[in-house]
C-alpha cells in the first residue's frame, strides 16, 4: 500500500473511492487477525487522497472558521494560499518528518451545573493531519470496540445506547438496579503512557505512534496568553480525541465484556447465576458517560459499584463519580429520563422521554433567540435560526414517549415568537397581527412557517445489538446469514447536529 510514485491529486469522487477501499482492507485485515500489529500506514496518513477526504471533512464542519493559534481559517486557505497548496505543504511536512503540532488555542464554553468545559482548539493544519490519522486508525481499532460502546462511532448514536438500556430493564431481562458513572474530567486526565501502549498493540509504526504523541503533548496557548504543557488528557475538540479517548476506555469495555462472556453468556448461565444467588450485569456506554445495569440486590449493586471504581483507578488510572438508583425511581442519560411505571392494568412499561434538563436547554434557546434584542430582524430571520433548534431536538427525541412534551415545547415557541411580534409592532392591535402573521395558528413569513414539534412522528427506537453497520463491515455477515443492519442517515453527522442542544 506504497504511495511513493508522483501522482497528481485525484478528484473528490475518486478520493473517497479510495480512501474507503484502504479502509475496508485495514478493517477485513485486524477482523480476521486479531493480534496483527500495522506497519507502513504512515503512507496511508501520507496519501494525497487520504489528506483530501481529510480536508474535506474538516473544512465542511462549523468549526473551520475558528482560527487556532496560527490564525488561519478556511477562508484564508481557500481565497489565498488555495486548497492544493497547502495539502502539498502538509503532506510534504508529513513525508520528511518536519511536521510538528502546534499548540492548542483553550477556549471556555459553559456547562449546565454552572462550571465551564476547557476546549482546545487545533490549527487548522493540524485538523486535517488528525482527520487523515483519524481515517487510518478507525477502521482497525473499531474490530477492538465493543458492542457496549456507542459514543463517537461510526454508524452508532445516542438511541442506541438508550434502546439497549429499554431492552434490558424490561421483561424478560428486567434489570432494576443502575449504576450511573460519570469520569471525573475523562479528556483531561488521560494517562498518555497507558494510550500509547494500547495504540500500541495495534500499531508498530513508529512515525504514527510519533505523530499521536505529538499531538498529545502540543500544549495550551491558555485565555490569558500563557504556555502550557500536556502531559496527561486529550484536548477536547481536537479531531482524533474522541477515538483516542474511545482506545483508552476500552479497557473498562474489556473488563465488563469478558465477564460477560465467560460466565453470564449465553442466557442459560445468567438465570443460573440468579438461581445460585449471584448477580447478573451489563454496560452500556457512550464516550466518558456510562451506566451498568444489575440484576440483582441492592448489596450486590453497591459491591458492583466499588469494583468498577477499582478498575478505572488501577488500569485507567481515573476518578469515579457514581450513583447508584433504582430503575422505580428513574435516572437521567443522554438527555433522556429512564423510568419503569405500572400502568393502569398492572403491566411495567419503562418509559424513556425527555429530561427536565433537556426540556429547560431547548426553551432557553428559544427564549434566546426571541429575546428583545433580536426585534430589528425579520420574522422570517427569527424563523430560519428557530425551525432548525425545534427540528434537531424533536429529531433527537422522537424515539420516546415525547408526544407530550412535544405539544408543550410546540407552544412555548407559539408564544415566544407571538410576544417577539408583539414587541416589534407594538401599535397593532391582535386582530391586525393575526391578519398579517398567523392564521389558524400557523406563524409564517416569507414562505416559511413556525416549526410545530407536535407533528414529529413518536416511535419506538430498534434495539440493534452488535448488528450495527459501518462503512468499512459491509461484506461481514453474522453467523445467521444476516446482514448489519443499516440507519435511514447518517449517524455521526446526526449526533453531531443536535449535540449542542444536550451541551
């Protein structure tokens, strides 16, 4: 998979054809050789088509027109030093060894228990070298993964990880007791020694393992100017941290899963272990969040809780912060409130819908975006900056029992944005507004209409298991003859829309 020969810089098209095919050959090649160590993929970062599909990525995100500390945007490259160029200067920097990463620019973005996350931001340069490592790396260290994982995945999403929680809360699995684990500043406090050895029993290239180092330890251009150094954590918005922190955590991932499977797999051992008084237990986890899902005594949940803090302290060398609830009582993940409720005819249903703290997030964007310092813009300007909010939460929702809470956001809207017309053209009275702004309770301008929420279709989210599809498993069958199961768009690009609205 040598790329030495001059070649000229291939098209969109055939860069993504090509990309994809050294993918789906990585990825076939650490399937059916589990211990395979790579060499020479340093030629594959190298590559101009992989540089290419690279910059492509990193250039149609939002955040291309955030400078790091070299203050280029994509703008700048585009209109001034132009696409090819600078692809020519990196791959060029790559190739002799001359790259070196520049530190990140911090930045500060509030969370919503009051404290403030830590951002780093890359230069653009280093992005795209991330991204083209990212492209490399993924399909090998997706074999590793676990079904268990669904964060920052391709072809996995947040309602995975909440359909496998429903799935085994209810009957016949009916697990009752929750461990909700949160890691105490996860990206910050990764151990770079223990990351490289685990990237290490993948990868042998020195230049790759060269080139993850190096972005490692890049250090911090802090807020007020001062330098710095990383010695432990990954920034969190840089391009490759989510895979990096996805190895890392797969250790946590292997621990559950080899207990899983050596004495609660297949379902004949877990209702022996129930009959011999011994709890049966499940991960589910989605990046630096996670819960586990025991069957069995509350005792035994609390034993459970002390182990898990154990292996993260030993192995990842991390700080747990865990609580432990009943599935009676309800918990909160990934925006949605999980809770087992007995109906009126005595059946338990769990119900999953949206969390108080995701309710209130969505209504203070709105309240936000109809606040009075927005009335010297246009009704259909307010339209275009709210439809998309009510959109990509109801989206994100919909896989739950929301109808109710859909109906109620769909109002709060209503009068929001009647109260912005109300503030904007105080002289008319109701009638003429109605006349010139609604009708059978339709807010509209310029062809456009205020999004109802209410008219999002509700249903029941399909527990996929490990049958998920990725670009790089499509020739892999499961022992059935099944094929993986694919999603109607796509799910990175879906999570990453309406990330901002559980933030």
């Amino acid at each position: 998979m040598n790329n030495d020969a001059p070649q000229a810089w291939p098209g969109s098209f055939a860069a993504g054809q090509r990309v994809l095919e050294h993918q789906r050959k990585l990825h076939r090649w650490a399937r059916t050789e589990p211990g395979r160590r790579f060499g020479d993929v340093f030629n594959l970062i190298c590559d101009r088509a992989t540089l290419l599909v690279a910059w492509e990525r990193v250039s149609g995100n939002r955040g291309a027109r955030t400078a790091g500390v070299d203050a280029v945007t994509r703008y700048h490259v585009e209109t001034r030093q132009g696409v090819i160029p600078f692809l020519e200067e990196l791959r060029s920097s790559l190739k002799d060894g001359t790259f070196t990463a520049l530190p990140v620019k911090q930045a500060v973005i509030p969370k919503k228990n009051g404290k403030v996350r830590y951002l780093g931001i890359p230069t653009l340069r280093d992005r795209v070298a991330q991204m083209a490592l990212k492209l490399v790396l993924e399909p090998i260290f997706e074999v590793d993964f676990y079904p268990s994982s669904y964060g920052y995945r391709p072809g996995r999403r947040a309602q995975d990880a909440i359909a496998e929680i429903h799935h085994f809360t209810c009957k016949p699995s009916t697990y009752e007791w929750v461990i909700e684990g949160d890691i105490k500043a996860c990206f910050d406090n990764v151990d770079h020694h223990v990351l490289m050895e685990l990237v290490a029993e993948r990868i042998k290239d020195r230049k790759v393992l060269k080139l993850v180092s190096a972005f490692l330890r890049a250090g911090v251009v802090e807020l007020h100017g001062g330098f710095a150094e990383t010695l432990t954590g990954t920034p969190q918005g840089g391009v490759a941290s989510p895979l990096l922190a996805n190895i890392y955590l797969s250790v946590l991932d292997r621990h559950f899963a080899r207990i899983w499977d050596e004495q609660m797999n297949p379902a004949w051992r877990r209702r022996y272990r129930r009959r011999m008084g011994r709890p049966n237990f499940r991960l589910v986890r989605y990046a630096d969040d996670f819960v586990v899902l025991v069957h069995g005594t509350k005792s035994e949940a609390e034993a459970l809780k002390m182990e898990i803090g154990q292996v993260l302290a030993s192995k990842l060398k991390m700080t747990l912060s865990v609580e432990k609830t009943h599935i009676n009582d309800g918990f909160v993940f990934l925006g949605f409130h999980i809770q087992a409720k007995t109906r009126g005819d005595g059946r338990r249903v769990v119900l999953t819908i949206p969390a108080k703290q995701a309710l209130a997030s969505v209504m203070h964007k709105i309240k936000k975006l109809t606040a009075r310092g927005t009335t010297s813009l246009s009704l259909a300007e307010i339209l275009r900056t709210v439809n998309p909010v009510l959109r990509g939460w109801a989206a994100y929702f919909r896989y739950g029992a929301s109808k109710r809470t859909f109906s109620y956001v769909g109002w709060y809207a209503w009068w929001r944005v009647l109260l912005w017309i109300r503030r904007k053209r105080p002289h008319l009275t109701w009638k003429q507004l109605r006349r010139l702004y609604y009708g059978a309770d339709r807010i509209g301008a310029e062809g456009l209409v205020l999004y109802n929420p209410a008219k999002m279709r509700v249903e029941r989210y399909r527990f996929r298991g490990a049958q998920i599809s990725t670009p790089y498993n499509v020739d892999e069958v499961n022992p059935d003859g099944a094929r993986f199961r694919r999603t109607n768009h796509d799910d990175m690009g879906f999570v990453g829309q309406v990330s901002e609205y559980l933030a």
